[in-house]
C-alpha cells in the first residue's frame, strides 16, 4: 500500500529546488504603544515544545508552521510576552525574534525582528568598483550597499525580504564558519552537510538572549499541558519527526489539479499516524495554504488543490510543515 501511494510521486524528487520568493513591503518602525495600553495575544491555537520547555501560540505558531518551522527559526526559548520598550508582543527562538503587529494588514502581522542590526553587525557598504555587473550568481543591493552571492543568494531568493532582511555585511569566515549578515537573520554555510541543506540559519535569537536581559518569567520553562482536550500532537517531541513531501506530477498544465503527499516517519523510519500537515503552495498569485492529514497507518496524509493561474515554466514550490518539522517539494507549469 505504502509502495503504491509513494510510487505516484517520488518522479523528479532529486530535483533542486529554486524558488523566487521576495516580499517587497518595507520594515515597520516599532512605535510604543500608549500608557498602560496592550491588545491581549491571542492563546489559540497553541503547541508545546518538550525540547525547549515552551509554547508557541496564536499568531506566532500560524507563521512558524506556515513559513518553514524550526529549519528556519529554531525552537521557542521563551514565552511570548510584552515589551514595553517596543510596545509589542514578541516572542524569542533560537534565530529570530518574531514581534506581532495586529495593526498592519494581513500577512504583515507578524514580522521579524531586526536582531542583527541591533547587535551590531552592520558593515560599511562595499566600494563602487566592488559592485557586480551581470552576474546572475550574485546581486548588490543598493538599498544597504552589500553584495550577495552563489548558495546564499539561492537561499535569499526562496525566503526573501520578510525572513531575512536587506543584507548588512559581506561574507567572512567566523569561527571556521562563513556566514553572512542580513537585518533578521545570519546564514551559515555548512559544506559538510548533504546537498540542499548546507545553508543554516545561525542562532542569533540566542545570542541577544545571552546579551540582553528579558523579562525572568518569559524565559521560565513551562510545564506540559495536562488537559485531556490537547492535542496529541503537543506532547510530540518535534525533533524526532521525519517529514518528506511529494507531487503527484512533477510537470503539470496551467489548469486542473495537483496532489501532494506527505510521509512522515520517526527518527527509526517508523510511520506516524494521526498527524496533520500545513501545506503551503506559492503560486505566483500568492500563496494558498491547505491542511493534509490526519496520516494514516502508513504515514501517508495528501490534499489535492485545484492549479492558480501560471505561465509556463513557472516552478511551483510547495512547503509542508509537521509538528515544525519541515519538507518542501515543487512542481513544473509547462503546457
């Protein structure tokens, strides 16, 4: 039965992924709410991690789950809480601090916050002479003036401007690593690692941690949910998860419809059943988010959703998300 399913989709699955994903609205400027004034954080819908001891709620767990999980952002390292200097409710993770502006429109609500910036990472921009012409493996940004190039530019392309950030450094090599600086994030190049992989995303939500104090309740560590009504999916430990993605056709016309399938086993390749998958389908049009699952007793959950208007040529990349373990996948519109 698993054969079966699987068969349908695995054509083209060693294929690389290249996606253009660049979101072009600017940062918002925090502004201090008024005396005494604070929206309440929505609670629901929440899950646990038993890893970090924390939960991830409303907002901020719809963005976690819908954006690439903790192959982007890490775990949660604290509870979502309100600062009072920024006049917002924030919530840190092991790469990023994600702050929520219920004013902004939809899907600007939750941003991330400029963490390399005010730790001071920021570099003088390049010379004029340094600037690249033509070349389609690097691209300059005038806008702060630095240069990005080869693997992190695969990889600024596919998250874009609202994950990372306008670069704010060159390369250089830290710690035998190279990494590069951008306003949200800092990449890391891992050639150790297999391919597709060996672009990281460094640990910056826990270097400010180390640098500057929170509030001692938010970084306390939580107990599990004992309520007989929690999903069995909060007491999963994230980490032990496996999850692969698939398309029922890898090269599709411009109308009908598409199927994806999800497989998720355990550290042991063992199936886990009863698990539900967001999948995220960025379609030039936007993205359409769809929910595949539970899985059944072979691991296997799959959605099938009808194909947005494209142009041919145009690769559709798919991003599925379990319990914050994330796979991604993508089809070809060609005919």
């Amino acid at each position: 039965m698993l054969r079966n399913k699987l068969s349908r989709a695995l054509v083209g699955s060693a294929l690389s992924v290249v996606f253009l994903l660049v979101s072009a609205f600017p940062a918002v400027t925090r502004v201090a709410a008024g005396p005494g004034f604070q929206l309440s954080f929505p609670n629901d819908p929440f899950q646990y991690f038993p890893s970090t001891r924390h939960y991830v709620r409303g907002p901020f767990l719809e963005y976690y789950n819908m954006r690439g999980g903790s192959r982007v952002f890490g775990y949660p390292q604290t509870e979502s809480f309100y600062d009072s200097q920024f006049g917002l409710w924030v919530q840190y993770f092991d790469n990023v601090r994600m702050e929520w502006h219920p004013s902004n429109p939809e899907p600007y609500q939750v941003q991330l916050g400029l963490l390399a910036e005010e730790l001071g990472y920021r570099r003088a921009p390049i010379s004029p002479d340094r600037i690249p012409n033509g070349d389609p493996f690097r691209d300059y940004f005038p806008e702060t003036g630095h240069v990005v190039s080869f693997a992190f530019l695969t990889a600024y392309n596919h998250y874009g401007l609202d994950i990372c950030g306008y670069p704010i450094a060159e390369p250089a090599l830290e710690n035998g690593i190279i990494v590069q600086y951008f306003q949200r994030v800092r990449m890391e190049w891992h050639p150790e690692r297999p391919q597709g992989e060996r672009v990281t995303f460094g640990a910056l939500g826990l270097t400010y941690l180390q640098r500057f104090n929170v509030p001692a309740d938010a970084l306390a560590s939580q107990p599990r949910p004992s309520h007989p009504s929690v999903p069995v999916s909060t007491q999963l430990d994230q980490a032990t998860l496996r999850v692969r993605a698939f398309v029922r056709r890898v090269i599709t016309g411009r109308e009908g419809t598409q199927t994806v399938y999800v497989y998720v086993t355990d550290a042991d390749h063992q199936p886990q059943s009863g698990l539900n998958a967001i999948v995220a389908v960025h379609f030039p049009t936007g993205t359409a988010p769809y929910l595949a699952g539970p899985t059944d007793g072979d691991g296997i959950a799959e959605v099938t959703f009808p194909i947005m208007p494209s142009s041919p040529g145009e690769r559709i990349v798919v991003d599925v998300t379990v319990e914050g373990q994330a796979a991604q996948t993508f089809f070809l519109i060609w005919y």
